[in-house]
C-alpha cells in the first residue's frame, strides 16, 4: 500500500503545470424580420382578384338613376288685379224724369178738357222738384248726362231752358208733338235726392192753337259714365264683367309646348272690399275650368283648383314656351234693394297662382341647357403608397351610360390627380349621348385612358361629372338616365429607378451580452435569411445606426426573383441565405446598448411586372457575434 501510494505521488510530481483552454462563444443578436407583400406599398382597399387570381386595380361608383323631368324647375306663377267701383257697369240706376202739365205752363186755368188758345208771346220760369231714382246723394268726379226732352201738345217752345248748379243747357225750336235729346259733360258734380231744377220756357204763336188739358212736356235725365268719389245709393242694374289674359312662362329653360299634368295647383282668391254681397261667376278656358260662388262684403275667400291630368298647349300666337291663362269673372251685387254708402276706394280684387307643378310628359325645346349632375367625386388617398417610382402600365376609366331619353345629352368629364409634391395632372373628356328612338333603351360603354393621373402618384384623385340635357324633344316622366362608373385595370406595373420600400426597427442589446461584446468580440457575420415569391429580383442593405456613431454600418444584399412562369408571373418561390463578414469597424455598432436598424429593398427598374395578390417576400436577418472566452477546467476529486 505505501508502495502504490509513493508512485502515484512520483507520477504527479512529474507531470507540467495545466493551463486555461480557449473556446469562440458565438452570441446571436436578431436584427429585422419582417414580411411584405404587394399591399406593402400598395392601397390593399382598390384591388381586387380576376378570375385568373391575378390582381386588378378596380374602383367602381353608381351615381343614382337620374330623372331629367324632376330636375326641370317649374316656376310658379302669380297675378293679380284690383277694379274699383267706377269700372263697373251702371246701367239705368241714376235716372229720374220731370213732367210739366200744360196748365203749369200756361199758368190759366181749364174749364173743359181742352181750349182754344188765342195768340200769345209768353216766358215763364218754373221751380221742379224730383227724386233720382235709387239715389240718396252722390259726388260724381266724372259724369255724362244724357237730358231727353219730349213735347207731348200741339204748342211750339222757342226755347226751353234747364238750369242745375253750374250748368245750364238749353233746347230751341221745340215743335209739337216732337222730342230733343242733348247730353252734358261739365267736369264733377254732386247731386241729390230730390234733385231742384229751374226750367225756363218761351212760347208764341201767331194763331190761335188747340189746347188739351191732358197736354204735358217730359224731360228724362241719365247720368252714365260716372266716376264715383262717393255717395248712397243702390245698386239695381249694376254688373261687372273681366277677362284677363295671362302669357304664362313655366320655365326658364324649357320651351313647353305640351303638358300632361301629374300635380299642381292654381289658387284664386277674392276679396269683396264693397259694403254689399257679390255674385261671382268665373271661368278658366285653358283648363276647362268654371265655378261661382257668393262673396260676402268685406270678405275674403280662396280656392284651390287641382290641375291633376289636365294638358296644357301652347297658344300659336304666343313666344315658344308661353301659355295664355285666360280667367274670366263676371261680377253683380246681390242685394238691389237696400241703400249703400260706397266709395271710390271700395273695390273687388283677386289673385292667384299657379305652383307645384309637375309634369307627367312634356314636349318643347330647350332654351338652355339643363345639368343633371354637377357632381365632384375624390375617390383614392395614396393610391399606390407612399413610392412615386411605382407605376401602372395602363389604367382606363370606364363609363356606362344607361338611358331611354329622346333629347341630346352631353357629358364633361374631368380627372385631376395631385401628388405629395402638390404637382397636378388633369385630364378632360367630352361625350355625345344621341337620343334614343321611341320606346327603347340605350346602353353606351366609354373608355378613357387614365394612366397619367393614376401614375402621378396621386394624394388625392378627383373626378368631375357634369352632365347637361339640351335640344328638342320629348320628356316623360320615367325618363331616365343611369351611369356607372369603374377603373378596372390589370397589376401590369412599371418599377422606375430608385424605387424602394424601407423598414426600420430598435435593436436593444443586453447588459452581459454587451459586456461580452465589448471585451472578447473577436468577429461576427450578418445573415440575411429571404424567401422571394416576387417574379423579379432585388437589391437592398442593412443599414445600423447607433445616436453616438458618427458612421452607419451599411451592409448591402441581393435577394434571387422567384421562379417566373411564360406568363410573365411567379409560380414557385426562391430561398435564399446570404451571410455578410463583418469588419472590426463594423462590429462596434453592437458594444452599444441600443441602436436603429434599416432595411432598404430597392425594386428593379422594369417595363412591366404582373404581379398576383400572393406574391411576398419573407425577409429575417441577425448577427452572429464570436466571443473568445477562457474557462479553468477542474479535476473531480476522487
């Protein structure tokens, strides 16, 4: 035992002393993973999956079914008049007569029933008092009275005179048996009930004339076309009759011609402002319209005619597009047997309108043109993202135009397109829709190249519609026009130079691993792991940047493109693993406790690339740091 002990004491005193080994640890940092598809850089909501699964840009706007005949605005129409008292008709209300018996005028008496006059040469004033008929008093502002002399016996007057107020008029050469008429115009006049009038008469006779005790002369007064200031009177044959004639224009823009009427109304309203009831009888022709009613004094009263199924034409006489509104009304007083104070002021009025209108067919011409739409539409924010270099090969906006009008339309189509830079591009169209036949429907498809406001890089695209009616013809009331509007383009993209899509991500390191790092780093390598779905290659870097580093680190890649069919799209993926040696310099970025890290992938310039919704890259890198690290290794004891 003691012998096996002291050889293995010789044994160990023999052997060298030990030293550390050395190992390389390797510390793994992520740096950017991160996967991205066509929506990446492009607006996912204007796309849309063909039937073929290759991707379109497509937006699509139905404007609603427009009816021409709704947006024609139909004026209403208004009228009215007022007729005093003096512009009715009096007929025979202010008349009254004087009789003068032979015996008055002689001034002797008769013992029989006639005599035998012997020679004479007489003048004689006489003083006659009479009531007016129907007439208490009046003002007369204006007048004509008619003075009608009758000489009912077989003397001859040399003259006979009649004076009243300021007038005096006179009748010579009287013969018997004979009658003289003469009328007086003299300015205003009053008169009253009775009326006082001093008549004047000369007779001579060279021979001796017959007599009759029945003899008498007769004079009739009538006072016609007066102009009232006031007075008290009534009213026995008094009427009123009017017929006004309106020229109607029931649209600024539109020449009517003809009309069916789907609704409207005409209003009449009358107002009585006479202290005595009205009759009223009134006609409409145009509508064959007619009615009466009873207007009360100082009454008001309206009605309301429906115009619904009437049709109107126009008068041949009358400028296009003007209707003649013919209303005639006859008006009488009601009560002839009472006494009225009236005066000039009082009068009877009416009004009326014509509103609401609508039209279930017209005819006509357009005297201007009527705009259906005045429409603006933004439709697309960022349309293609934020990369200008992204374009589409050829963008169309299409328009379909349904419609069964029988008048010419026109269309004003504007397209404006305006950048992040505020640079605008704007386009202008103008179509021609031809009417259509009776009873039949037209259907127009209208393509317009959009492609250089789509391809400016559009903030915000807007289009303009403007949409005018105008010509001659015919307009029902189903009448319609409908348009529909799309973009419906094939993903056939041009990627012009310096175009990219970038990410960026804060890299945090840990304090050991740091630590590390900032000792025994002795070398590190970047990978870059990529699957590529893309039909095109690309290049791109990595770019890190620490807040206290003057310099980046830039490291740049090239990913393969996916494997391209002869369609010209991807069908199966490329992967690709690409591992970057890092300098010295290089590695220091990673001593640091955080940092940003960029991902730049540049898109290749190309003419046309077709892309579907699936293509994608999945893209993930990280850096792979060697530490040297010196551990004592320790024999177990036994």
């Amino acid at each position: 035992m003691k012998k096996f002990l002291f050889l293995t004491l010789f044994f160990f005193s023999c052997l060298e002393k030990p030293e550390f080994p050395d190992w390389n640890t390797e510390i793994t940092i992520p740096l950017l993973e991160k996967k991205f598809t066509i929506f990446s850089f492009l607006d996912s909501s204007y796309f849309t999956l063909t039937t073929d699964s290759t991707l379109n840009f497509f937006y699509q706007n139905k404007f609603d079914t427009i009816y021409p005949i709704r947006k024609i605005d139909f004026n209403t129409f208004h009228f009215n008049k007022s007729y005093y008292f003096n512009e009715f008709e009096i007929k025979d209300t202010f008349s009254t007569e004087i009789i003068i018996n032979i015996e008055e005028i002689l001034s002797i008496p008769f013992p029989d029933s006639f005599l035998i006059l012997p020679p004479i040469n007489i003048e004689r004033e006489l003083l006659k008092a009479t009531n007016i008929k129907d007439l208490h008093y009046a003002f007369f502002e204006k007048f004509l009275l008619v003075l009608n002399l009758e000489n009912h016996s077989f003397l001859n007057f040399d003259f006979l005179k009649i004076k009243y107020d300021r007038f005096t008029t006179s009748f010579e050469n009287l013969f018997s048996n004979s009658q003289k008429e003469t009328i007086i115009s003299d300015g205003d006049l009053f008169v009253s009930s009775p009326f006082n009038s001093l008549l004047i008469f000369k007779i001579f006779t060279e021979d001796s004339v017959l007599v009759r005790k029945s003899d008498f002369v007769k004079l009739v007064l009538k006072f016609t076309n007066i102009k009232l200031a006031y007075g008290e009177f009534r009213l026995k044959k008094c009427f009123f009759n009017c017929e006004e004639n309106y020229s109607v224009s029931l649209s600024s823009i539109f020449d009517l011609n003809y009309g069916e009427i789907k609704e409207g109304y005409t209003d009449l309203s009358f107002l009585n402002n006479f202290p005595f009831p009205l009759g009223l009888t009134f006609k409409i022709k145009e509508i064959n319209y007619e009615n009466s009613l009873l207007l009360l004094p100082f009454y008001y009263q309206k009605i309301t005619i429906p115009l619904k199924g009437k049709i109107l034409y126009q008068n041949s006489s009358e400028k296009k597009g003007t209707f003649v509104y013919s209303l005639e009304i006859k008006a009488q007083p009601i009560d002839t047997e009472n006494f009225f104070y009236i005066q000039k002021e009082n009068n009877f009025s009416f009004s009326g309108e014509i509103k609401e209108l609508k039209f279930k067919k017209i005819k006509g011409k357009f005297s201007s043109a009527l705009f259906l739409i005045n429409k603006k539409d933004s439709i697309i924010s960022e349309l293609l993202g934020n990369p200008k270099g992204i374009k589409l090969a050829k963008v169309e906006l299409i328009l379909d135009f349904i419609y069964n009008l029988s008048v010419p339309i026109k269309i004003f189509w504007s397209g404006k397109s305006i950048n992040r830079n505020q640079e605008v591009c704007s386009l202008f169209e103008e179509i021609s829709l031809p009417p259509v036949n009776e009873q039949s429907l037209n259907y127009i498809n209208k393509k317009i190249d959009i492609s250089s406001l789509i391809n400016n890089g559009p903030k915000v695209l807007k289009f303009d519609y403007s949409l005018k009616v105008e010509g001659e013809g015919k307009i029902e009331e189903n009448d319609f026009i409908l348009i529909k509007v799309a973009i419906d383009a094939p993903l056939k993209f041009t990627f012009k130079k310096d175009t990219f899509i970038a990410y960026e991500k804060k890299i945090v390191v840990g304090e050991e691993e740091k630590k590390k790092i900032k000792e025994n780093l002795v070398g590190g390598e970047l990978v870059v792991l990529a699957t590529n779905h893309f039909p095109i290659g690309f290049e791109g870097s990595i770019i890190l940047k620490a807040q206290n580093m003057e310099d980046s680190v830039i490291l740049f890649f090239t990913l393969l493109s996916g494997e391209v069919s002869d369609k010209g799209y991807c069908e199966k993926e490329k992967e690709s693993e690409i591992i970057l040696e890092m300098n010295e310099k290089e590695m220091k970025i990673f001593q640091n406790e955080e940092f940003n890290a960029y991902l730049k992938i540049n898109l290749p310039e190309r003419e046309t690339v077709i892309l579907k919704p699936g293509d994608f890259i999945n893209f993930k890198s990280y850096a792979t740091l060697k530490v040297k690290t010196k551990e004592i290794l320790r024999a177990s004891k036994k």
